[in-house]
C-alpha cells in the first residue's frame, strides 16, 4: 500500500469538484487512457460526468507491454467505461527511432494526432490527456505536443497532485489509486540509443520475469546486452540475497542480456532524465 494515498487531503475533494466541473462544460470528450493511475482517475471522471459523451482511447505500439494492455483492460472492465483499442506508428517517425531527447514529444505528437483525427471524424468537442500538478516537475516534453494540438490537462487545470490523485482514486473505489507508475517501454532505452520493436520486446521478457519473481515495481534499464535492473529500496536486501541474485542474472540472461546489474541505488522514477534536468 502507498502511504501517500492513506493520508487527508484537504483541498483534494474541492479540487475534484473544480475537475468535474471543467469537464460538465464539454460537450464531449476522447481521454488519452494508459491505464495508469492518472489517466484511469481522469477516464473515470468524464465517465462520471458526461457518461456516454466520454470515450477512453488506448493507444498499441511496440512500447506498450502486454501487462500493461492487462491492467487497462482490467480496469476498463471494472468500471464499465466506454472504451476502445486504436494503434499509432511513431515508429514511422526517424525522430522518434533516434530517441533523442524529445523522444516523447514525437510519441505524443502522433498520439494526438491520431487522436485529433478521430474527434474530427466523431464529432467529440475535444481531447484530454493525464497531466497533474507534479508532472510539471520533471522533463515533459510530451506537453508541449499537447499545446501545439490543443489537448486539455483536466487535473492539471485542477491543480490535482498525484498524491491528491490517488487519494480520491482510493475513496472512489479504483483499483488503480496504488497502481506503480508504469511509462512506456521506451523509457527505460537511454537517450541516443535507437529503438527498435526487437530491443524493447527484450526489455519486456526481463520485466516480465522479474515482476515474476515478486517485484512489481522495477525498471530494466538497457545497455545493450547490459541490464541494469532497478527495485525499490526496501526490496533490495532480498534481491542480492545469492539465490534471488543467482535466478535473476539467469533470467535475465534467458531474455537476451548477456550481462546484469543490480542498481544498489534502487529504482528511480525518471532517473534516465537525470543528465537533462541537471
């Protein structure tokens, strides 16, 4: 359990009131879903607010993984949003292949492009996306592409921060209000590396079998035929434990890596845009 969302939020409840009432004045509304903690809080609130005029959009690519198709579709199912699959081809984009550091720039360029087509084919007055209040904190090179196609960021308008966010997922019954941030795959390839389909499907299999090996929340950083895995802090006296250690060098090497790193600093949300932000 995530202790930020165990606590009280005062202003949370009259933000969410603000957020509702953003979106009662659409007409109708595409909400980018990801799944993820705040994409579902706002794909739940349209639902709420504008019921049928609301429409959830997932987006397929190489750089979304199988369990993270799993959870959407879990959490579509749960709450009974209306909901479809769309594919969108950034890796048609050389920009987006080079992986330079505007690389999310050019994956949500073409999400929202594919997104502002179907509003236009559809009817629907506009487009969302999840952005919050501490988003803005980090390298987001992705709202500028929200700008520049006139995507709304209803809970960042709101002021709503990811902690407020997944308090008021957990009282609204989500079960992704303690759902571990999961970007996309191509988070996880350091800048200047090209990206191919083959090279994050090898990231996959590695976080696949560590999450099957008990750690929900890790990152396999690529270098190559060098994994470098990150796990929350407090799990890691366990994974250097010589049996752990042992079945996940061997698991990874089953993946493709040749060689494996266990990151003694734990996992680090966002620490590839460590270099950037400096």
């Amino acid at each position: 359990m995530r202790g930020d969302a165990t606590l009280s939020h005062g202003k949370a409840p009259e933000k969410q009131e603000r957020l509702f009432a953003s979106l009662s004045r659409l007409d109708s509304l595409l909400v980018a879903f990801s799944g993820g903690a705040d994409s579902a809080y706002l794909a739940w609130s349209a639902h709420r607010v504008l019921r049928e005029r609301a429409l959830a959009l997932t987006a397929l690519s190489p750089s979304f993984s199988a369990h993270d198709r799993e959870q959407a579709a879990a959490f579509v199912q749960t709450v009974g949003l209306r909901h479809e699959w769309i594919k969108t081809q950034e890796f048609a984009n050389p920009l987006y292949v080079a992986n330079g550091v505007e690389r999310c720039y050019h994956c949500k360029n073409e999400l929202f492009r594919v997104l502002g087509q179907l509003a236009t084919e559809r009817g629907f007055a506009a487009i969302a996306y999840g952005m919050n209040a501490d988003d803005t904190r980090d390298f987001r090179p992705g709202h500028r592409a929200a700008g520049e196609h006139n995507v709304l960021a209803p809970l960042l308008d709101a002021g709503l921060t990811k902690a407020e966010i997944r308090s008021l997922s957990r009282q609204a019954g989500l079960p992704t209000w303690d759902r571990p941030a999961s970007p996309c795959l191509s988070s996880r390839v350091p800048f200047g590396t090209p990206i191919t389909p083959e090279v994050l499907a090898k990231i996959e299999r590695g976080e696949a079998a560590l999450r099957g090996l008990g750690f929900p929340q890790v990152r396999l950083r690529y270098y190559g035929e060098l994994a470098r895995v990150e796990i929350p802090r407090e799990e890691l006296p366990g994974a250097f434990e010589a049996p752990m250690r042992e079945r996940i060098v061997q698991l990874l090497r089953r993946a493709g890596f040749a060689r494996v790193i266990i990151d003694p600093n734990g996992y680090r949300q966002g620490s590839l845009n460590t270099a950037i932000m400096e």
